[in-house]
C-alpha cells in the first residue's frame, strides 16, 4: 500500500483521543501542522458528547464504532490494545491507514513497526496497519541506531524509570492524589499501580510473564530486534515505575564488536536525528525527565567507556513518552506515508 494518495489535506480520526496519548496527539498534530481536511475524536460512550479544542474550534467526541471510519485516511489509535483489536481491521476496511500506539500488532509478521529516525523504510511495506513501538523501547534505540550503525551492537543491559503517565491520565493522577493526600495527612489511596507509587519506586510495568520478566520487559527485547532486522542482539531490560508525571529515563549499557570511544560516541549522537547530548557533568548537565517532558528530542548524557567489559558504553537517556515514545512518533509516520 505504502504512501498515501497525494491530497492537499487528510481526514484525521483519532481513537482515543481523551487520554493521555489523545490529548498528546492534538497537540502534536497543531504543533507540527499536520494537514487536516477533517478531524473525528473518537473515545469510549463515557466519554461521547465531551468537547475538546483543536486550533481554535471546538470537537464533539463521538463514540468509537465500527462505522466510525467512512472517509478516514489516517486513523491514529491509543485506546488501548483490545480496542485495537476490535476496530482498526473496520478503520483499514473503510480505506484508512491505521498507526497503532498499543501492543496489539507489533509483533505481526505484516504489520510494521516504526521509528522514523531507525527504519523509515519499513513504514512503506504495510498492508494498512503500521505499529507505533513501545514507549519506553522507542526511547532507547533513537540513541542506539547511530551507535548500532558504528559499532554493531551485540547485548543491551537497561534499566528504566518509566513515567506514571505512561500508565495513562488516570495513572498520573494517583501521583497527584497520593501526594495531596499526603500532604493533607489523609489515607493513601491506590488503584492504578500495584502499591503506593508517592515516595516508592516499583520494578513492575505490565504483567509478569513465564520467564520471570514482564511484559513490557519483554517487548524491549522483541521490539529492538524487529526495528533493528536482528535476531542476535539480545536485550535484557528490567522496567521500573518512578514517582514522575512525564518521561521515561534509561540507564542503558551496550556492548559493541567495535570499540567506542566516549568522544566517538558523543560525535555519533551529536549529529543523530531526535537525539539531543546534554552531557557536561562537572557542570551538573545530564538528562532529566523535567528537561525531557514537554519536547521531542531524546536527552542524552552521563556517556561512559563501561569498564566491564572490553567494547562497553553506558549512558543515560530521558524522553518524553507521551510525545517521542507515543504521538510525536506517530504523527512523523504520518508524515513519511504523506510526503
Ligand atoms: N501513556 C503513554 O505514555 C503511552 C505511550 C505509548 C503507548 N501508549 C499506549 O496508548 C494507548 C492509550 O494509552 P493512554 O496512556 O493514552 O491511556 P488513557 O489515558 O487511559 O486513555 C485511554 C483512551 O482510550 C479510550 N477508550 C477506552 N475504552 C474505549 C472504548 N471501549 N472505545 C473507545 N475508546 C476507548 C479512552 O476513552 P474514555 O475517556 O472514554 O474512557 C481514552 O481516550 C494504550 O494502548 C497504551 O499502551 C501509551
């Protein structure tokens, strides 16, 4: 299928759109300005007759059904993976190209899975879905593509911080809650994570699986084989859910065939598309989810000759996943299959 149909603009729905991701999305698509002939805001019946703004005017959120897709050419979906399941095969049956921000596809043989500044060239073999990779994995090999490419890249070590949004809008807001209440010296309450997550950090993101590791652990591994065409890197990745509203942090060790120097690296990552250094640390200039929320570019600093092992690099990385690890990412694979 590959490319769209050239059109001065596109008609636009987004599946999702009063979570944390949809929300995200409206912003990416005003910001970047995408061009929209029409735009449809598609969410739960919870959520239908809600109205959110997008360049100045005013969108009804309609409820999301199989006949929400007539006329649709991009179908942006972060409503989660089994309504992904269910609808995207009716988005990309009315004509529409579906990018995927879940799980639900991204291991299918057909399907894509994309970051436009790894493997754009993917993007154009689908057959009507693409894959958004996960947050937290898209965060990593924006830095690790430009290393990979130097230095062949055999095993990755990652530890991460993951963001509570990154467990959606009603997931950030248990932070805030558990901090008022705290504050206010009421009962902590907690629904959305598995314990208190105010003053805590939990090494738990998604279900556990067979092998000891989670899910999202899991799709670290899958995931950068996939977008990296190899099946000999391994990945061993341990996920951690911190107190912090946006932006995932990584503390990521790679080990190489070739050597890399920390200047060779630092030469590599300065000139990477969506990576930014911010590496001076006699000057106190590494990354931080602070810095990282709120832009697109992928931080990068605390850049080290690992000493142990002969071919070892570590460094630490923060991004925004609601936007690079979520939306941002999407709206570019929009803009490869519109250029
Ligand atoms: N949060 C992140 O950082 C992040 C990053 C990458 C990928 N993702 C993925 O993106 C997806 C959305 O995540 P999120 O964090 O934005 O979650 P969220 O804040 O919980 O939002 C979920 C969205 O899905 C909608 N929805 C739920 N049930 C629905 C239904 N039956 N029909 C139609 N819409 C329905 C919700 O609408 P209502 O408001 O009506 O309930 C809401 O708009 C997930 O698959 C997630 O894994 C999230």
């Amino acid at each position: 299928m590959g490319k769209l149909q050239k059109k001065p603009a596109y008609n636009v729905a987004v599946a999702g759109a009063t979570g944390a991701v949809g929300d995200t999305f409206l912003k990416i698509l005003e910001e970047r300005n995408f061009p929209i002939a029409e735009l449809k805001l598609l969410a739960s019946a919870r959520s239908a007759g809600k109205k959110l703004r997008f360049r100045g005017k005013e969108y009804v959120v309609e409820e999301m059904t199989h006949d929400s897709f007539g006329g649709v050419d991009i179908a942006l979906f972060s409503a989660g993976g089994s309504r992904s399941l269910e609808f995207a095969p009716s988005a990309v049956k009315a004509g529409a190209v579906v990018i995927d921000n879940s799980s639900a596809f991204r291991m299918e043989k057909d399907v894509p899975l994309v970051v436009p500044e790894v493997n754009p060239e993917d993007a154009f073999t689908h057959k009507g879905i693409i894959a958004n990779p996960n947050c937290t994995t898209i965060i990593m090999l924006v830095p690790l593509k430009p290393l990979h490419d130097y230095a062949g890249i055999k095993r990755v070590i990652v530890s991460s911080y993951q963001s509570t949004s990154g467990a959606g809008a009603m997931a950030m807001e248990e932070l805030k809650s558990q901090t008022k209440a705290w504050v206010k010296g009421e009962p902590i309450n907690v629904e959305h994570f598995a314990h208190q997550i105010l003053f805590n950090v939990i090494p738990h993101v998604d279900s556990f699986t067979d092998n000891w590791y989670t899910k999202e652990e899991m799709k670290m591994y899958n995931e950068t084989r996939k977008m990296l065409h190899s099946d000999t890197i391994s990945v061993s990745a341990t996920c951690v859910r911190v107190p912090v509203l946006t932006a995932h942090s990584e503390s990521v060790f790679i080990e190489t065939e070739r050597k890399i120097s920390r200047e060779k690296a630092m030469e590599l990552l300065s000139s990477a598309p969506g990576v930014k250094l911010a590496d001076d640390p006699g000057n106190k200039t590494y990354p931080m989810p602070i810095d990282a929320a709120g832009q697109d570019l992928c931080l990068v600093g605390r850049i080290r000759e690992d000493i142990s092992c002969d071919n070892g690099l570590s460094f630490w990385v923060s991004g925004d996943q609601l936007r690079k690890g979520a939306a941002t990412n999407a709206v570019q694979i929009a803009e490869l299959l519109i250029k």
